[in-house]
C-alpha cells in the first residue's frame, strides 16, 4: 500500500491520521505541491490521479483518490478501531462534521485555489488572506455551535475516542492556524484539538514529523 503526500496537505493529514490508528502499514510517497511547478502536475501523477491532487492510496485493489473515500476504504478493510460510531444518527453527525470541512471550509482555501486567487484573478495578498479567513472563520463558527450544543461532545467530538470528525478538524484547526486565524471565538475546538494532540496517531501524523516538510 503507497500513499501519496505532502506534509502540509489538509486532506493527506485526514489519511495520515486514519492510518496510524488503524495501525496500518503504508509506504509514503512524496509529492511537492510548489516544487517543480508542483508535482502534482507532472503527467506520471496526472495518470495516477487525473484531478491533481493529493492524496492517493495505491491499494492492491486500484488507487483511490479523495481523503474522505480512502477514510472510508480503510473503515471498511480494517474496522478495528472504528472511525465511525454505531448508531446511525451519530455516524450522520460525524459525517456530517467531516463534510463540513472537507465540502464546505477546504475546497474553498486550498492551494490552488488561493492560486487562482493571486495569480489567475490578480487579487493582492491581503485579498487573499481576508478570503481565508471569511470561509474559515464561517466554516468553525458553525462547527463550534454544532459541537457546543450537543451532549455528546466530549473530548472528542463524539465522545472521548477519535473519529472521521476528528481526522478532519485537527489538520484544519492547523491550517488555520498557519494563516493566523484567531481560534479564541472557538474553545470547544481547540479544546478537542488540545486532547487529539495528546494521541500519538495524531502526533506522528502532523506536517513538522514528515520526512518531506525537510525537503
């Protein structure tokens, strides 16, 4: 098994995480979003996968693209420790936590996006930085009440053990955090944040402990 990634992706991080605490062996292939003209662009990739980014598991079944899906392979092949609870009101809430970020917050500030921005539309940096911080700051202002309100939310946000909602909010709290969005309006969320860290499948996984963010 390969996975395909670079260290500061937001989606990679969500598999990253996935794996370590299903346990799961996988080979790391590296992929500079920036070098090169980024590497994702470079036709072997393209092949790999046609939309260009990262990740990508190569599997013994055929490559799967998309963090959400490959969570989701990996719930299915190895479903010890779940990512997704039992009952199925609380597996729509936790998806529904995930898909918050993965649709509805990321898509929106990825790279290339804020690329397009800068370069293609022309906009300044500091354009640039308010358009960030406007769909992030909307995005976990929704997230925070969604989990204040709840009374299942614990340290984690449902209940004390990680799930596909946790994969998604811990990389995006440290994106947010790399553009320098205060997190003070949000304290459920770093709260869970604070405890995710603790866990090693969390820590191993952070951008700053990959061989490529050396590179």
């Amino acid at each position: 098994m390969e996975l395909y990634t670079y260290f500061r992706s937001s989606a990679a991080y969500r598999v990253r995480i996935a794996l370590n605490l299903k346990g799961v062996q996988a080979e790391y292939q590296y992929v500079h979003l920036l070098k090169d003209g980024g590497q994702q662009h470079q036709p072997a990739y393209q092949q790999l996968n046609p939309n260009e980014t990262v990740p990508t598991l190569v599997t013994e079944d055929g490559a799967i693209t998309q963090s959400l899906a490959i969570c989701e392979y990996l719930e299915e092949r190895y479903p010890n420790p779940p990512l997704l609870p039992v009952h199925s009101i609380d597996r729509a809430f936790v998806r529904s936590i995930a898909q918050t970020i993965a649709c509805d917050i990321h898509p929106i500030n990825n790279l290339r996006v804020l690329q397009y921005l800068t370069g293609t539309l022309g906009i300044s940096e500091e354009q640039k930085s308010q358009w960030y911080a406007h769909w992030v700051q909307h995005g976990l202002t929704a997230l925070e009440a969604l989990l204040t309100n709840r009374d299942t939310t614990g340290l984690c946000c449902l209940g004390d053990t990680p799930t596909l909602a946790d994969l998604c909010l811990i990389p995006q709290l440290y994106n947010a955090r790399r553009f320098n969005i205060d997190l003070t309006p949000y304290p459920t969320l770093v709260r869970i944040d604070a405890h995710c860290q603790t866990l090693s499948a969390f820590a191993e996984a952070a951008p700053e402990k990959q061989v490529d963010a050396a590179v």
